[in-house]
C-alpha cells in the first residue's frame, strides 16, 4: 500500500461488477470509524451489504485502488439522481456521497483526487452544481468541504442519522 508521501499507482475507477460489495461494505466501516467514535451514525458506519449494493446501484460508484487494495470510494449521483431536499430537487444539482479515504492515507491528496473527478463527471453530466451533505458537528469535514469552495445552502434531518446534517455545494 502506498504511503502518505504520494498517489503514485493509485488507480481510480468506476466500481465493477467484479469488485466485493462486502469487501466495500467492510472498508465503509472502517473508514467512517473515526465517525462512529464521535457519536455520528453515519449510514456508512453501520450499513449492510445490502444497503451498500442499493446505494451503488443508486449512482456511479468510483474506487481508489492501490496495489490491489481498496482504499477510497465515492459515489456520484445525476441530477436525475439527486433528490430529497429543496436544494437536492433542483434540476440542475448532482451530488456525492458515501465518500470515503483509508485512514492511513488522509491527508495525502487522495480525497482531492477523488473530489477533483467527481466535479469534473458533474461539469460532463450537464450540472451547474454538486451539492453533499455530512454531519453538522464534523467539523473537520465542513471545513475541508469549505476549503474546495462548498458553501452552505440548508440543514437537513435524515431519518437514518442521529444528527442535523450541513448540505453544501459548490458552483461547476
């Protein structure tokens, strides 16, 4: 697995049907751990694997792989595909979700990466924005999502989470 000094050989790509929803499901849990432990229930933090096959079939899903090994994932949705909030319905806003960068390789530009493709798959897509939402008391996250340019629009109560959830997005 590479270290944290660079992204060399590490491959994005859309999930295939090849690829291990457990072995997805199972790295979800571990990437959001962080989250858990702060009290968040995250939907990734707990989801089966059939929950994590119903949202892949929901969008695109990318993955990040580095020596044969999963260590990020992204989901992408359309416009036609975003919805569930007055900003989500809009026409021309797509979003992102069950994002996710292995522990030991945050902080090295791979969830930049990551981001960077999914903007550029909104920009093709024919959206004007890409919108996301996560926990309103994960501070560290809200500020990263501010630091890419995302701003907030409105707050959201989902019925699977214990928080008030920050939905922000970004003109693209």
């Amino acid at each position: 697995m590479k270290t944290k000094s660079g992204l060399e050989g590490i491959e994005l790509r859309r999930l295939t049907s090849s690829d291990s929803i457990p072995d997805l499901t199972r790295f979800l849990h571990r990437a959001y751990a962080n989250l858990a432990a702060m009290g968040l229930r995250y939907m990734a933090t707990h989801q089966s694997e059939e929950v994590t096959q119903r949202r892949v079939d929901e969008g695109e899903c990318y993955v990040a792989i580095s020596e044969g090994i999963l260590v990020g994932t992204i989901m992408f949705k359309s416009v036609e595909q975003t919805s569930g909030s007055a900003w989500l319905d809009r026409p021309d806003v797509a979003s992102i979700g069950q994002f996710a960068v292995a522990p030991e390789l945050r902080s090295n530009g791979l969830g930049a990466r990551m981001m960077d493709l999914v903007e550029s798959r909104g920009v093709e897509a024919g959206a004007t924005e890409l919108a996301l939402d996560t926990a309103e008391p994960a501070d560290h996250l809200v500020a990263w999502y501010r630091r890419r340019e995302y701003r907030f629009i409105e707050y959201a109560q989902w019925k699977h989470t214990n928080y008030r959830s920050v939905i922000m997005s970004k003109a693209i």
